[in-house]
C-alpha cells in the first residue's frame, strides 16, 4: 500500500516524539511492503516564526493532497499571557480542523495494569475502565463569533449548533457503539443551554435507527464526576467541543499518564491523528518526551488505512514496553528511557 | 442577633435535608440567644407543580425581604428529556440567582482523613487538599442570549462578560486568598476565547493591587486534569460560570461523597446557602440522604452573619461525627444514620 503522510511536527516536543513514530511507521512499511512517504508542513508558533502565520497556505493544500496527517503538538507560553496577541498558534490548528472538516475527534480511554500504580485514581475505581470519547471538533463556541466591544470592556463567544453538524457525528458515534459494548452518552447541559437542547432532539431523533445502542443522558457537571467516580459506566461518549475538550483532558488522566493517550480527528475527506498532550515546552529538546501518545496515534493511523494488522503490531508492542518497564521519565523517573530509546525499541520490536 | 431566613425547600431532598439543617440551626439559636425565624418559600419543579412559575414573584419578594436565603435543590427528571418543555425547574433557580445578583459562588474544597477510604483518589492524591472554588454565577452562556431557528435546525447560545463584572467577582476571589496561601489560579481558555481573553486582562490589571498574591493562569482543560492529578497545588481558584459548574461539581468527588459539599452564593446584597449536591430523586422521602452538605452550608450563613464562633460550632460538630462513624448510608452502606437522625445528633451535639 502508498500512502503519502502529511507530517506537522509543530512547537515543543512535537517535533522529537513524532520523528519517533515516523520510525516506527518506517518499520511497519518494511515488515509489510508498504511505501510511506512523508511531506513535512509547518503550523503553530513554529509557522509565525518562519512565516508569520500558524497555518501558511502551504500547509493547508499538503495536507489536502496528503492521506492523512501525523501531527505533533503546538502552542508556546509567549502566547498564552497576552490578551492581545494577534496571532497564536492555536488558531493554525482550529484553522486546519475547519478547513479540512475534521468534525469528530475520537479519543479512547483505556487503562494499563502495569501502569496502576502511577494513577491518582485506586484500583477498584480503574478495573473495566475502557471507552471512547467522540467530541465535535469543527463548531460551538471554538468557531462562533467572536466579539472585544471598541473600548475593551466586553467581550463575546457565540455558541452555535446546527442539527446537520450534530447528526454526522452522531452517526459515527453510534456506529462505533454498535461494534463496543452498545451504549451511548450523550454530555450536555440541556437544563440550560439551547445548543444542548438541540443536541439531545438530535440524538433522541436517531436513536431509534441503532436500536440496538442503549443510550444515556447526562449533564456534563455530572459527567465531570461520573468520570472520576465510575468511569467504568461509559462506552460511546458524544458531546460538543468544548464540553468535549474538558472531558476527555480529564479522563485521559485516568490511565496514569496524559503522554500515552492517542486521538484522531475524522471528517469527510483526509484525517489527522495526534497525540493530546500539548507542546510542554518545558521538555522540549531534552529527548525525556514520552512518544507513546504519538506512536499510537500512528496506529490509529494505520486502522484508518484498514491496515489493522499492521495497528495491531504497534499496540503490542507498546502493551510489551509498558509491561516490561521501557517507560520514559514521566511514568518512572528513576530507570527511565530517553524519547529515541523508546522509538528505537518499538522499532525493534517490530 | 435576629435573622430572618428566608428557606427554599426545593425538589427531591431538598426538603429533608434542608429540615436538618434548621434542627441545627435552632439549636444554635436556643445555645447563643439569637432569634432566627424562617420564611419558607416555593421553587423549582415544586413551584411548578404549585403555581405554574419556577420562581413565583412572592419567592422573590420574601428573600428580598430577608437576611439570606437557606436552599435545598431543585431539578425534576420529567423535564430532562424533553428538549421542548417550556418552563423548567432550574430556569427559578437561575433567575434567583439573576435577580438578586448572586454574583459569586463560593465552594470550599476540603478532605476528611476519616473518609479518604471512599474517595476515588489514592491518599497521597489527597494530602493537604484545601482550596476553594470562586465561580462567576450570573453571567456568561447561561445568561447570554438564547435561540432556537423557526425550523428548529439552528440553536445558540451566546456568552458574553464585561470587565466590571469580572472585576467584582475577582477582587473577592483576591481578598480570599490574601486570607489564606495567597495564591490565586485563573481557570480560562484564552487560547480560545475571546471572553477568557477579558478575564485574563482584568485579573492582570487588578493582580498589582494584591501583590502579597501570586496569579497563575491556567487553561481548563488542564484545569480538569490537575484537580485530580495534583489538587493540592491550589488555594484559590477563580473562574467563569460554565467552567466553574463543570469544575467544582469535579472537585468535589475528592472529598469522597457528593453530599458533604457545602457553597455560598455572594452579590451585593441578600446572599444564598445550598448544598452543592442536587436534587437526587431517586432518594427522595427515603430518610437516607446526607444532610450534611446542608448543614455545611447553613455554618457558612452563620459565619456570613459574623458568627464565626457558632459556626465552628457547626463545623466542629460535622467533623465529630464524621470521625464517630455517624453518617448515613452514601458513606457507609452498612452501618448508616437516617438523615433525621444525623440532624439530630448534630443539635445534640451543640
Ligand atoms: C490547543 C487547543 C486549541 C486545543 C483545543 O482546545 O481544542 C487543545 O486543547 C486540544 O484539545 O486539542
Ligand atoms: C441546576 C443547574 C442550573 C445548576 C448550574 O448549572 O448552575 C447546578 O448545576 C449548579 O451548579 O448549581
């Protein structure tokens, strides 16, 4: 199979943990005779310094001719503290997932037996933790109309949902609960918002073509403790952005690091896949990144190529690295590897 | 002192737990010679059923007229899952909340030794966790403007902040912290939002005034992970309504049980006590929910009156029976307390 990846290392340590996958997928091409060429594009705050706009055109049209997009990370501090900021990174990325229709950002959560001992959570709250987050990527709050009144005083976001963005999305998550346990929950806070509202019309409309999908309701101050307190309740989760930003932060934590957690974001024509950590500046350079998140993001990649052979491979071989110790500084600071060492290994493995 | 309080029994067991509460208050009452009488008062679904209004007029009128206002819960399944239902419970609640100005709503976030087996985090998670939550409670997407298209395909909901409403809320959240470890966290998206963007400049232009306070910054969705992955590293943290809602409802699974959690909900004048728990159907009329939220809540109205000793008092009493072993059945399942009878044992206890 040729497949031609678009690769946006981006800001921090996005660029060390995705060389890392970039090996990993390299082996995998060999062991099976595909050919993976990679076209590398700039976005974030890496993109302003060279070319002063987080999404340079270039970019957007490389990963509109590519098959899917391996991505890194964005985002520097020297952004975050100033309001007034013209340009920021994010907007490359919010920019890029508009552009391209990615309207459905997959998140698994699963936990690691080895790796129990480093979640804040106890066991017994962990045991069957397994479940998907799909959160709408590409409307709500992130897209809608912005507003600073002229004097500064007042400040806007519109929230705005139509009912065709929502079905799309919808569907998918229902489908992928079809093929899981059958249950699906839908986190909004219709008890006040009327995009919510519509949100739950939507769902309540079309589940009866799934009928075979149980489906809840839940408020999503309600989902922000369920998922601490009974995580093993979830199957599908669906929500909106922005909802969809805090929630799967807060349960990527439950597998004991945010650096092995995985996503992909899905639309219409080419998909991205990414790890959720952000760019930690702070670690940037010091090859002590934990390329997991990236590397089975890659997987995620190879399954969306129906490559799931090839997916499968990877995974084990994370599921091996973990069981056997070959974890970065942030899952054991004492006898750690370095970010090259675990790509090299998986390599290996491979 | 004379106080006249104004109760709101609410939906589900707000009623019984709210009962618990005035025992303990009455108690209070006879111990230091202070006359409280109550005014009770109808809301939510139950006001509904009654009146037809979530927030009949003489509600409003009688918490205008009193010292504070003492509150169960309110909500009612029957309205949840109908995206078209034209009143509903909470819209009395957020009006309350609207038109008495209750801009601010304090939630202190603490752990009890006694109970750190029931918590989902591990102990050492929990050590030294003690902060508390400022949420902006009258403005923002719950009060923005609101729309459904005619054909009902388009939703919106507008979130907008002014400086001088951000202003009032942060200078309490600064004073606060001035009082304690003298930190105060910003919890925004202002990568994001325009809105988060306003709160960050306002607090940076208001920082150099308490300069005894160390401001940090943080993104919510890194907010959603680090209360559960390093919550002691607060002491202050302020933030806007829809974050806080998701939040300090996240925050306050550390403590172990839900009913436990007390808040306060500050303006300019009259101000509000009510459990942050919510109306638990399921529950309701069972003798079994915990009261103890309620009472929690009813010692922070003491200490807002400036009876700072009573209110120990209260709390002294609370941390008594948690030590003893007198809870009821969401704490300890088999060897629990009515939620009368832990009313009672309170009042005796003072
Ligand atoms: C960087 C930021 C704009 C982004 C988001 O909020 O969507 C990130 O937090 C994420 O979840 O991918
Ligand atoms: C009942 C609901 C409107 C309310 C809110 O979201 O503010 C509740 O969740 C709360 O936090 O007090």
């Amino acid at each position: 199979m040729k497949k031609n990846i678009a690769v946006i290392l981006g800001d921090g340590i996005g660029p060390e943990v995705t060389q890392q996958s970039i090996k990993v997928l390299d082996a995998i091409a060999q062991q099976y005779k595909h050919e993976f060429t990679y076209t590398y594009a700039l976005m974030g705050a890496d993109a302003i310094d060279k070319t002063g706009s987080p999404l340079p055109d270039e970019t957007l049209s490389t990963c509109l001719a590519s098959d899917a997009i391996l991505f890194g990370a964005i985002g520097h501090p020297k952004y975050d503290n100033d309001p007034a900021a013209k340009v920021r990174p994010e907007q490359g990325l919010l920019k890029l997932r508009k552009s391209l229709q990615l309207f459905a950002n997959i998140r698994p959560i699963t936990t690691y037996p080895a790796l129990q001992h480093l979640s804040p959570l106890k066991a017994k709250n962990l045991e069957g933790v397994d479940f998907v987050i799909y959160r709408e990527l590409t409307s709500g709050i992130y897209f809608g109309k912005k507003n600073l009144s002229d004097d500064k005083t007042t400040a806007s976001d519109d929230c705005v949902y139509t009912a065709s963005e929502i079905e799309r999305i919808a569907h998918l998550a229902f489908k992928h609960a079809q093929k899981r346990r059958k249950k699906l929950t839908l986190v909004d806070k219709a008890n006040v918002l009327e995009t919510s509202r519509l949100w739950r019309k939507v769902v309540q409309e079309i589940a009866p073509q799934y009928s075979d999908v149980t489906v809840d309701y839940m408020f999503v101050d309600n989902a922000s403790m369920q998922i601490i307190i009974n995580p093993k309740q979830f199957d599908v989760i669906l929500t909106e952005n922005m909802f969809g930003d805090i929630i799967s932060d807060e349960a990527s934590v439950l597998s004991g690091s945010l650096g092995l957690a995985p996503s992909a974001s899905v639309g219409s024509g080419v998909a991205l896949f990414e790890p959720i950590h952000g760019s930690y500046p702070q670690a940037a350079g010091k090859d002590i990144a934990n390329p997991i998140g990236s590397i089975l993001s890659a997987a995620m990649m190879l399954d969306h190529f129906g490559l799931n052979e090839e997916a499968r491979l990877v995974t084990d071989a994370v599921q091996w690295m973990l069981q056997h110790g070959f974890v970065t500084k942030d899952i054991d600071p004492i006898n750690s590897y370095a970010t090259t060492a675990i790509g090299d290994l998986v390599k290996d493995f491979i």
